[in-house]
C-alpha cells in the first residue's frame, strides 16, 4: 500500500471546457504553489493534460483542483491514472501539446 508521504505520477485527463479559459496556467499556478514537479498541456482532442509527480496527499489536492478549475472553465470529468513517479525534471511548466491552436 501507497502512503501519502511517498512519491507518485499522476497523469490526467481533464475533459469539458478547458481550452482557451486559462485552465493550463490555472494548473501550472496550483501545481507550483503545491510543490509539483511536471507539465500541462492542451490535446487535440480539447482535453488538457496533466503530469505531476510528487507526494501522494499533495497530488490529491491537485486533483481537487483540477475537479474544480477556474472561473471560466467547466469541468466535466477528469480521467487519472497513477504509477511511480520517474523523475520528471524540477518545478512545473507549460508545454505546447498536441493542438495546434497553442
């Protein structure tokens, strides 16, 4: 079993209104202010992606956040899959994704 205190990725899917709102520096915000490492990105797909690595507690309330979103957004669902955290580099960031509207 995971204990909150060990360390984990978290790559996630946020589906609804997310694109063009802030959404992704929303996340970059939060996720800095909670001590993440990682990136968030727009899809094609007008998903926007997540990956964060840190403690398991502190992802939690990412994903809290992340349920919420900004003012502008509307969050319809968001898709989470966790394994072990790799090493992604040091603070959070983002980064052009996959839609080209970025």
């Amino acid at each position: 079993m995971i204990g909150p205190d060990e360390r984990q990725r978290l790559d996630a899917s946020v589906r609804g209104r997310v694109q063009g709102v802030g959404f992704r520096y929303f996340v970059m915000r939060e996720a800095g202010y909670l001590g993440l490492d990682g990136y968030v990105a727009n899809e094609r797909d007008g998903s926007v992606r997540v990956v964060a690595e840190g403690q398991v507690s502190v992802l939690e309330e990412l994903l809290e956040r992340l349920r919420e979103g900004p003012p502008m957004s509307i969050v319809e669902r968001v898709i989470e899959r966790r394994e072990p955290a790799r090493g992604i580099g040091s603070g959070f960031r983002v980064e052009t994704g996959n839609h080209s509207g970025d």
